[in-house]
C-alpha cells in the first residue's frame, strides 16, 4: 500500500476499557452515568465515535451486565449531541490459567461465554459498530488468554451481520489481519471492512515504526483503518496513522495522562488529537461523515 496522508479523520474515544485503571485516575469512569457523561464530553471535543466498556458501578471492576450496557446506550442517544455509537463485544473470552505445573483447572477471573450471550448485549442495544477481536492472545498477564477461536469468531461475525451492526475487527497482530480477511472471503463479514491496528499492547505488535507499517501494509485497499498505541505514544500513533492513510484512537481506555504528572479526561485527549490532526493539514470528521464513509445505520435500542 502506498503511503498516502488522510486528509479526512475521525476520532474515535476509547471511554474506559476493561482494564484495571480504575484506581489509577479519578478520571475514569464507572458508572453508567459518568461513562456515558465522559462519552458525550468526548463527542463534545471531537470524537465521531465513542467506544464503550461498562464496569460494576460499586468497584469499577469490568462487567457485562445487560443492564448496564442498556443504560450507557440510553444516556448517549438522549444527549444533546450526536455520536456515533460503538461498543465492546471482546469480552467473555477470558482464561486464566493455575500454575505452570498445574495449570487446569482454570481459576478465579476466568469469564468464558458462548457466542450468543458475547453479542447479547449488541443484540438488545443495537449500536453502529461492535468489536470483534480477531484473534488468541497472550496478555502481559502470566496466565492469562484472551480467547477467540476460528470457530467463535465465525460465530459471532455472522450475528453481528445478521444484526446489521458493522463489526470493528481489532488486530493486534499481522495474524488477525489475515483471518479478518478471510472472515471477509467467505462470506462471515461484508467487505469492505472496519478494523482498528491495536499497537503496543503486550504481547501483539510492538509499536515501532517498522511493525506498524507492516500492519497498515496488510490491510485492503477498500478497507477502513484506524489505529492506536498506549500510554506516552498514544499521540505519536494519531500522526503516525493519519501520515499512513487512517484515522485515530485516543481515550482513557489506552492512556491515562496528558503529560508529565498530568491526568488527562477523555474530552482533553480528543482535544490533543485534533489539534495534531489540524496542524497536519487534515480536516476532522463528524458523526454523520462518519456514517456516509462506513455505511452505518442508526437505531434505537429493542424494546425491553
């Protein structure tokens, strides 16, 4: 793929993840009130799309309580502002090994769902785009594994398209980027298609210069990119994947901090986004852009 600058962006704000950072800044949110509040103060500074995690409002620990997602998606459709919606299908594929020399059984924090209860979720909220990891991974975690297996994920892309929400294919590795096109091939997903290039998350692809292009290089022509690293480099991968042809992720999801002993919110990375996109010479995009270039359909949650 030839490298060509994007001059059209848009921002998607990743609010809260599932990660355990809710002790580390007094900025992420955990109840459905304050994720869909830092969701809206997002859109508010720029982000098109915002990317949803839900946490026990009590412990800020992640959760995939109905309930809460129902909430969270209820609060940003009634908002004043228009945003595209995104949420998060990649948990429930979670193992957790015991010790190395006795490894089974699997052991507390272990979360293993079938395919339908993974999308119930994005089959009651019907937002515009859900995630679909890709791919089996080793985490930074001793023994943990993020699951997804060919099966699975044939499984749950054919729900996401019979649901007609466009699946977010996150790669975290060169890996999921082939079988994502196969999905496409036969026929699981519909072309062309969304994916988000997760780098530097331990242990996918290391966020250097030489890996992610080898990334951006293995994505389709007709496809749409988006891309994002961690922590202190998450502004130096906005440039990097607006210089390389896609579009931008930022959010407390990734990075908690805007400097040097500086916690960030959600609407101040946006806001550093921009400007860098701004000062590239680019143009930030907005929701319904947004939805035009994607093909996305707008809805209100099922009836309970």
């Amino acid at each position: 793929m030839p490298l060509q600058m994007n001059r059209e962006v848009f921002i998607t704000c990743a609010v809260t993840g599932s990660g355990a950072t809710q002790d580390r800044s007094p900025h992420v949110p955990r109840s459905p009130a304050q994720i869909a509040a830092s969701a809206i103060d997002a859109a508010k500074a720029g982000a098109a799309i915002v990317h949803c995690h839900v946490r026990d409002p009590d412990t800020g620990k992640p959760s995939r309580r109905l309930d809460l997602y129902r909430e969270v998606t209820d609060r940003i459709r009634a908002a004043d502002v228009d945003v595209v919606l995104n949420l998060t299908a990649g948990m429930g594929g979670d193992m957790i090994f015991g010790p190395t020399e006795r490894p089974l059984p699997l052991i507390d924090g272990t979360d293993m769902a079938g395919a339908a209860e993974r999308v119930e979720h994005v089959a009651q909220c019907l937002p515009e785009i859900c995630t679909l990891d890709c791919g089996t991974m080793n985490f930074a975690e001793a023994d943990y594994v993020m699951t997804n297996t060919p099966g699975m994920l044939t499984a749950m892309g054919r729900m996401m398209t019979h649901l007609g929400v466009k699946p977010e294919i996150e790669a975290f590795d060169t890996g999921h980027l082939w079988y994502a096109k196969q999905l496409v091939e036969d026929g699981v997903l519909d072309g062309p298609a969304l994916v988000q290039l997760c780098m530097g998350v331990p242990w996918g692809a290391p966020d250097d210069l030489n890996t992610f292009m080898a990334m951006v290089n293995n994505v389709p022509r007709d496809w749409t990119f988006s891309a994002f690293s961690l922590g202190r480099n998450q502004m130096a991968y906005a440039a990097a994947a607006v210089l390389a042809g896609g579009n931008v992720r930022v959010g407390l999801e990734d990075n908690l901090w805007l400097g040097k002993g500086q916690l960030a919110t959600n609407a101040q990375l946006v806001e550093r986004a921009a400007g860098i996109i701004e000062n590239m010479g680019a143009r930030v995009i907005g929701p319904a852009e947004v939805r035009a270039k994607l093909g996305l359909t707008k809805r209100a949650p099922v009836a309970a």
